[in-house]
C-alpha cells in the first residue's frame, strides 16, 4: 500500500513571519459533509458556507465539496454567493438573508436564488419579476417558531392556496433548538413544516441544520442544510461529537520567562502566581479571534466559570494565566519538563488536541463563534489528499 499523498495549498501570511498557524483539514471536511450526506439520506445535503465558509474560506471550502458531490449551497449574502459561482459556477445557490430590490439583476446575471422570507420581499420580488419572461427561481422561508427569518405558517397557507402565486422552487424552515432534542418547540416546529410540506406538496423542502440531521423525529424532508458538524463542531450539546476535527488553531511561542511566586502577571495584574512560575508567552491574542473572555483571570466570565482557556503543548494541557490580550496570550507550563519546548515552537489552541467546542465552552462561547472570529494574522494550510 502506499501512503496517500497530501497535498497542501497554504494562503495568508508567511509562516516565518506570523504568529500562528491554521491547519484546514479538507480529507476530514469531505468525510465530515459525507457523513452528513449519508444521514439525511435519501434526503440531498446542501452545504451551508456563510461567512466564508464559517472562516474557513469559500474559496478552498468550495471546490473540495463540489469535488465530493455536494451540488447546493447556502449563504447569508449575495456578496458570498457570487464568491461560491466563481469557485463552482454550476453550483446551486440560495442567499438566506432576504432580498433587497436593488440585488435583482445580479441575482439573475448570476444565477443566484433569494430564500425569500417576509410578504414585503414576496412582493417586491413579483414585483420585479412581471417585466421579465423567464422568471426567477426563489425559495420560500417559512417561520415556524423562531421569529427571525420567515412569513408565517398561515401566510405561507394562504399563499399557497392561490393559484396565481409563483411557485417557490424550495419551502424551507429552520429550528430555533434543533441542538437539545428535548425541547418542545422541536415538535411544534416540525409540525408545522410538515403541514407546509402538504401544502405545497411536489415542491422541494428543508428543515434540518446539523443537529437536525441527528434529530430522531425530524420527519421527511428533501434537502439538509448542514453546516457547523461539516466544519468539525458538535452537532448536539449532550452527546459526544461524531465528527472528525477539521481546523488546528497554533500559536507560536516568543519567549519562556520566569515569574515568581507572588507576582502578578498580565493587564490589571489579575492572576498572582502561587509558585515560581515559567511561562511561554504566544504571539496570539483577541485581535486573532482568541477571544478574551477566555482569560485566565480578569474577566467577568471567570465569576461564573472558573476556568479559562487551556492550551496544548509537548503532551500536555496548560492553562492561560491572567488575561488574553490583542496580540499576546501566557501559559503557565512550569508542569512541563524544563527543556521540553523552546521559542519559535507551536501551542495548539484547539484541534486535535483541545475540541473547538471546549475551548469556545472556556471562553463562554459556541465553536460556531471561535471559527467565525479567526482573524485574517495566521499562516493557512489547507491539507487535502492528492485525487489521481
Ligand atoms: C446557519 C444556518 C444553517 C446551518 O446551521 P448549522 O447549525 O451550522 O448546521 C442552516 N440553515 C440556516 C437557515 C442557517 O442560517
């Protein structure tokens, strides 16, 4: 057997002058989104790219899971739906953030479909469309519980009813808690979807983001809208993460210095060391998207969570001291053997090693969050198997 070439495409900064390192693991990405796949079975899977692709990038993100088979894809913008049509031109492309009138031509000249979502977008986008021959394809959001996005259940009813209505090429809803299956708004929301689905029946639907897909009573629909669980987050809050880990966040090390014991370390000298303590400070910091609410000390989130950020180095997990700043976080790794790292080597923030849910958890936050953050400072490698 030979071992699978990788490939690896890097893009942002130069590694011998950043302070951090992204590793994008595109082989687990794919079999994270072919999973997915095979569970909504025999539903399709879109893939939901937003925000370029959850900070992932659209323009690597893309191209993999077309590769793959994935041939829908969701956005939040126009903006980034075009990016996705430069990377897939055959792509299908819905844009989930409503329709303003003055994106009408690009949404024709580029074969992007609106999920139109209010009666005043209904009727802006009919509107626009009787001057043309060939009308546009849209989808239908439909607010089944959430109150954000959506006309509501009996809107959609009525809508459906009358026979000169243009018909949606998609009715789709999306689930306010789909990530605690005990919820009862669960059931409500998927019974409304259900109705809608009679009511437009022959029309293709979607409901479920990736914990719907592992909802057990989801019920039938046509297309999945998976995205944080391709990106490597828990689908569900109680249960263990199927998926594979798909993004190694590193920071580089810049110098190991001593502090003694009762001294304080950090802005607002919030953390007094108890012992002598060696401490590897990291070239990575808010402005990178390490978050500060995952500071050791000093921040309000430690009243109610006592624990901070840990990072992960020589085998071992070491905790922040004191606060995460712009550029500069601190490690207290005086538990490591003395000359088990040096400077210029790499602390894991989360990966393999640190679950992207746990260290969004230390900074009270979710991974959808810590990947949408991750700042534009780091060195980004893209590691894919070679295809023959
Ligand atoms: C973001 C989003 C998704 C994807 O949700 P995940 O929880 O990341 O899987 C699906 N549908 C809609 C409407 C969304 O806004």
């Amino acid at each position: 057997m030979t071992a699978k070439k990788i490939q690896t495409v890097t893009t942002g900064a130069d590694p011998r002058l950043a302070g951090g390192r992204l590793t994008i693991d595109l082989d687990a990405l794919v079999a994270n989104w072919l999973f997915l796949a095979k569970k909504s079975k025999p539903a399709e899977a879109s893939a939901v790219v937003k925000s370029d692709a959850y900070g992932l990038g659209i323009v690597q993100v893309v191209p993999a899971l077309w590769q793959a088979g994935c041939r829908t894809f969701f956005v939040a913008l126009a903006e980034e739906g075009l990016r996705v049509k430069a990377v897939a031109p055959d792509a299908r492309v819905f844009v989930l953030n409503g329709f303003f009138a003055e994106a009408f031509e690009t949404y024709g000249q580029s074969d992007l479909i609106p999920v139109l979502g209010s009666v005043h977008e209904l009727g802006s986008w009919k509107r626009l469309n009787t001057r043309r021959k060939d009308k546009l394809p849209f989808a239908l959001h439909v607010d089944t519980g959430m109150n954000r996005l959506g006309i509501t259940v009996e809107e959609a009813l009525t809508f459906a009813d009358d026979p000169r209505n243009p018909k949606p090429v998609l009715v789709m809803t999306h689930l306010a808690t789909a990530d605690d299956q005990a919820h009862a708004l669960n059931r409500k929301q998927i019974e409304s979807f259900q109705k809608l689905r009679v009511a437009f029946a022959g029309i293709e639907s979607s409901i479920a983001n990736s914990p719907g897909i592992f909802h057990a009573a989801i019920g039938e629909y046509e297309l999945s809208r998976p995205g944080v669980a391709m990106y490597g987050g828990e689908p569900l809050s109680s249960a263990a993460n199927p998926m594979r880990p798909v993004v190694t966040l590193e920071a580089r090390i810049v110098q190991i210095r001593t502090g003694l014991k009762g001294e304080t370390v950090g802005y607002g000298a919030t953390a007094t060391l108890a012992r002598d303590t060696r401490i590897a400070v990291c070239s990575v910091g808010y402005a990178d998207g390490y978050l500060r609410s995952a500071s050791g000390s000093g921040v309000p989130l430690r009243g109610a969570v006592p624990n901070g950020g840990v990072g992960f180095v020589a085998g071992s997990k070491v905790p922040i001291i004191g606060r995460v700043t712009m550029d500069l976080t601190s490690f207290d790794i005086t538990d490591l053997p003395a000359d088990a790292i040096s400077p210029g080597d790499y602390v894991e923030l989360f990966g393999h090693n640190i679950a992207l849910d746990d260290a969004a958890r230390a900074a009270g936050t979710i991974g959808y969050e810590l990947l949408t953050s991750l700042g534009n400072r780091y060195h980004r490698r893209y590691l894919k198997s070679e295809s023959d």
